[in-house]
C-alpha cells in the first residue's frame, strides 16, 4: 500500500464560537491535509494482518482488518452522518422548521461530517492506491423519517452523534498506525461536541448533554466495538449498499 503522511493544519474559519454555544462549550476549527509520500517514508498505515486489504470478496464489499479495514469503517459511518445532515439543510422547510440556532448548529455538524467523509476518503483513496479497494459511495433510505419534524430529525441525529462516539472510542484500540490513532482522537472530541451539542437542543439547560445513558460509572464516554455498532447501524435499516466486516472484531 502507498504510505500517506497526515498533517494537521490551522483553519481560516473565525466564526466557529457560535457551534455548540448552547452547551457552554467552544471548539477551535481544525482542517486536515493529506500529503502524498512514497513507499520509502516512515509512518505509513500498517498493513492488514493476513492481507485483509478492503475489498469484494464473493460479491460483496468486505471493509477489510488492520488499520485500513477500521478506516473504511470510520468511512462507512462518516458517509452516514454527512448524507444525514446533507438532506437535513437542503430540506425545503429548513428555515421554517428550526430556530436560527438549531440552524447555525445543524448547518455546522453538516460541515463537520462531510469533511470527515472528505478526509477518509482521502486517506484511503491515498493509502490503499487502488480504486477497488475503497469502500463505494452508500445509498441511504430513512423510510418514514419526516425531515420537516423538529423532533424527529433531532433524535435521529442524537442516535447517529452518540453511536459515532462510541464507535470511534470502541475503534481506538485497534489503530496502529500513531498518525492515523491522533487523527481519530481529533476526530471522536468533535463528535463528542456534536453530541452534546444535539441533547442540549432537545432538552435545553439540562444534564443531558452529558447523560447516564452515554457516559459511564467513570464518567468517560462509551465504547462499541465494530461488530456492536455496525449491528446497531444495521438495525436501523438505513444503510441500503450490503458490506461486510468479517475481520473487525
């Protein structure tokens, strides 16, 4: 596999004091650039044990082991949240339905997932160096979600915000590769905000961002192994592209 070097850079993103300023908290706009590296540079994904690449095995979409099947995994659940949020702030009565704030946050977790999307899509893209091996394009059904209800859209995101959280926490261990584990831990602190941020406008001036439910006897948030969340996303019965993920644990 080509070796990718990640590098983090400052964003010119100013305006980011109002994202998640209803739950008292204030988060620094962060960009992630990819910089190409030959096979000779240090630092490079650890390759699947086995040769568990990502890949079609008997005719379905396999996500792969070792850092690049728990990438395309990230992956997966990053195509989730951005499509999400995507019809979220193109529905036709967004203006109407929500208040300016739940605008400004929604509008913000929109942008924050895609980039998410953008960037493993990058990184896998750059790292596996064959088309084959990423992960195609999901399709999406949400069934009878009405996404000019408030209430509905909101719960939706607290289920998809929380279960992210707990994925990438239950994911961490299994990250090898120190460049791509920090990524990660930057990437779950903004989804922990995201979180927060969707039970604070569900039930506003309570403890909720921070409930019994998701955060534990330790007061640490939960974690998921692979096989529990995709269970749970499966539940759901949004996701419509059949994968699988025989070598997560």
């Amino acid at each position: 596999m080509k070796k990718v070097k990640v590098e983090e850079v400052k964003s010119n993103l100013t305006n980011r004091r109002s994202f998640l300023k209803i739950s008292g908290l204030a988060i620094a706009g962060t960009g992630l650039v990819l910089a190409g590296c030959n096979n000779d540079d240090d630092g490079g994904m650890a390759p699947p044990v086995d040769n568990q690449l990502p890949g079609v095995r008997n005719g379905v979409f396999d996500l792969g082991g070792g850092d690049a099947g728990i990438l395309t995994y990230a992956y997966a659940l990053e195509q989730l949240e951005a499509d999400f949020y995507t019809r979220v702030v193109n529905g036709n009565n967004f203006g109407s339905v929500f208040s300016s704030e739940e605008q400004t946050v929604l509008t913000d977790l929109y942008n924050h997932e895609v980039i998410h999307r953008e960037f493993f899509r990058a990184a896998l893209t750059g790292a596996l160096n064959d088309p084959d091996r990423l992960l195609p394009d999901l399709n999406f059904d949400y069934g009878d979600l009405n996404f000019g209800n408030r209430l509905q859209v909101l719960n939706t995101a607290k289920t998809l915000e929380d279960t992210g959280v707990a994925a990438y926490n239950g994911a961490g261990r299994y990250i090898t590769t120190p460049d791509y584990l920090v990524i990660a831990g930057k990437i779950v602190s903004v989804e922990a905000r995201h979180a927060s941020a969707i039970r604070s406008l569900l039930n506003p001036g309570s403890a909720d961002f921070a409930g019994d439910d998701v955060i534990d006897a330790n007061g640490l948030d939960l974690a998921q192994m692979p096989s529990q969340i995709l269970a749970a996303v499966g539940s759901l019965g949004v996701v419509q592209t059949p994968f699988t993920a025989q070598f997560l644990p």
